[in-house]
C-alpha cells in the first residue's frame, strides 16, 4: 500500500517539467536522488522499506513508502504524470521488472532503469527500456581505462564512440592544430583544451597545445584509446 505523506493535488502539482520519479532509494538511486534535489529538481522518492523512506524524509521534494510493482499506487502516486522515471531497484530483480512494465503502460514518464546483470539488462530492454543503466559495469570499465595512468578521464558512447580526457601527446604539441593533421593521421579530433588554472575551451585550427595542457580527445573507441596513452 502506498503511505500517503502528501495530498494527490501535491503530488500531481511537482509532476511538471524537470521532475522525477526515483523508485528505489538504494545506494544507487539514493544518491542519484539527493544529486538531482540539488540541482534544483523536484523529486518524487519510492522505497518499498520504511526505514530507508525515513531516513531521506526532508531531504527529497517527496518521499513516500509504497510497492511500485501494482499499478494503482503508480497511479495514486501521480507517478504517470512525471517526465522521467528512474528505477533504481537491485537487490530484488522481480520488484524491477514489475515495476518497470508498470511504468511502460504509461505514456510518461520516460524511463531509465538500472540493471545488476546481463541477463537482467536484457530482459529490460526486451520489455522496451530505452535507457538501461549498469552503472557497477560501466565504472568498472572507466576505472580500468584511468587506472592506465595516461588517462584522466574518460566516456563511452554507443556506436563505438569515446571522448577522452588526457594530456597532449608529443604528435600534438608545439604547432597549429590545423597543420598537424590530426584526424588524418590518426582518425581523431581534439576537440578541447584547458591551460594550467584555465578553463575548458573549444579548439581551433589555430590552437597550439603543451605538455602541461589537458585535452579532450574524441573518436572510435581503438583510434582515440591508442592516441591518448601516446607519450
């Protein structure tokens, strides 16, 4: 059953633009929820734990305990009337699909999910979940790339695409961009660069790099990794 903390009029006012809907208030959508509270946005939090609920009472626009497998409380909770969804559930795969095929008879909200395995991933993207998070496998991936050393930071796209935050190697520096042939050479684009204490600014064909800049480096997974650990 839901717990009703707020009227169905409050719930259904904060279901505007740039609100939320976090079901599951684990240590991932716990925090998930608190960064999107801080940036300004309104957000709706579900757990189906009591004392979870209580211990982010005063910290979310809303909180309330309820079982967001059955529809009715979706609807009670004015859940279908909010931009996106997040369904951070992962101790309990079948509260997440449940939940999940609630949610996608709605029209709205839009919907991430996280996933906790393979198969579980899959599953949810047959049910149709356009956004399917696994955010234990992905910062494995990133944090095997950083821990190369060369790397400072790193993104990876769908398509075979990542950008790349790394220091200039010596192919790059010392001379215009424009005359080094970067992207011919080696199937890249440096799309960025900070100076020591500056700020991030966009290149151009004019920008000169050092060795103590850091840049932004964007291309096919292979070309851009291969590029970046360069010394």
């Amino acid at each position: 059953m839901a717990r009703n903390i707020f009227s169905a009029h409050s719930a259904s006012a904060s279901a505007k633009a740039s609100s939320v809907v976090v079901i599951g208030l684990g240590r991932f959508g716990g925090s998930l929820a608190l960064e999107l509270e801080a940036q300004g946005t309104e957000v709706l939090g579900i757990d189906a734990n009591e004392e979870i609920v209580q211990s982010f009472n005063g910290l979310l626009t809303h909180v309330v305990r309820a079982d967001s497998t059955r529809e009715e409380v979706l609807r009670q909770l004015s859940v279908h009337e909010f931009d996106r969804a997040v369904v951070g559930i992962g101790s309990d795969i079948e509260a997440s699909i449940l939940t999940t095929s609630r949610l996608l008879k709605f029209q709205h909200p839009q919907i991430w999910a996280k996933a906790i395995s393979e198969p579980h991933a899959e599953i949810l993207g047959q049910l149709g979940v356009e956004h399917v998070i696994r955010p234990e496998h992905d910062m494995g991936k990133r944090v095997a790339h950083l821990v190369l050393g060369s790397i400072l930071d790193y993104v990876e796209f769908e398509d075979d695409f990542v950008m790349i935050r790394t220091s200039p190697p010596a192919v790059a520096r010392d001379r215009p961009l424009g005359v080094l042939g970067l992207r011919d050479k080696y199937g890249i684009t440096i799309v960025a660069v900070k100076r020591p204490g500056g700020v991030w600014g966009h290149t151009t064909v004019q920008t000169v790099l050092y060795d103590d800049d850091q840049i932004i480096v964007q291309g096919s997974k292979t070309k851009a990794e291969r590029f970046s650990t360069m010394s």
